[in-house]
C-alpha cells in the first residue's frame, strides 16, 4: 500500500509540474530572463507552492510521524554558511543555464528528453562527488546518507 501512495502522490506532483509549464525549459528561462523578454507565469506557480509549503511545514513541525507512520525527520540545519550558498550558486546556475530543475528534470526524463537524462545523470554525479569530498575530507555531508 505505502509503494501504490508514493506512487500516487509522486504522480499527482510530476502532473502538477507538467500542468504548470515547469517541466518546459523555455518557459523557466523565459521567467529566469528578467532583463529580457520575462514570463512572470511561473512566479505565480512558485507563490502557490511557497504557501502550500508553509501551511505543510507549520503541521509538520507538530508531528513525530508521517501520515504513513514513518518517522518525520525534518532538517536540523538551520545556519546559513559557505556550502550551502556555493551549493545555491551551482544550483542557480546549473538551472539558468539548462532550464530544468531536479523535480522537472526527472519528470522530463519519463518523457524521454535526452537533456533532461543528461541534467539527471550529471545531478547525481554531483550528489555522489559530494558525499565523497565530504568523506575524504572528514566533513559531515549535508545529504543524509539514509535518505
């Protein structure tokens, strides 16, 4: 049961990302392009999921487990420091460059869009190149190793 509600659910989020246009990379770099011919539709997308996010979280915050039983485990990190900005700026521009986002991306990759397979594959290099750093250098990784 819990494999047909992940199912579902991961559904429901990948035709909400098709619905809304973010799985199309000329409509994300046309709301990244604000000096030029800028498409402000996905702001309102983006405004949707903030609130959406802020309502989940608040109820969240209030729970030891998930709606499936599972333990809720919610990030503990609450300082901004060098990794998690050097990390926002891969990230930036990775998508101002590309056009994808993970969630898109991987939502591109079930249509069969070959940039979108080369933007998944080259995110979980970066995912694994990170945890290995991060081992070689003793460092903590900031991604949980059983998620």
């Amino acid at each position: 049961m819990r494999l047909f509600i992940s199912f579902v659910l991961g559904l429901v989020f990948g035709v909400g990302l098709y619905v809304s246009g973010m799985t199309q990379p000329t409509k994300v770099l046309g709301f990244l392009d604000i000096l030029g011919d800028w498409d402000p539709s996905l702001a309102f997308v983006m405004a949707g999921a903030v609130a959406v996010g802020l309502v989940a979280f608040s109820f969240a915050r209030q729970r030891r487990r998930t709606f499936l039983g599972d333990e809720l485990r919610l990030p503990r990190i609450t300082e901004i420091d060098a990794p998690l900005v050097v990390g926002s700026l891969i990230f930036g521009i990775g998508w101002g460059l590309s056009g994808i986002c993970p969630g898109p991306g991987i939502a591109d990759v079930g249509f069969l869009d070959w940039r979108a397979l080369v933007f998944v594959v080259s995110m979980a290099a970066g995912m694994v190149m990170e945890r290995l750093i991060a081992d070689a250098l003793g460092a903590k990784s900031r991604v949980s190793k059983d998620a």
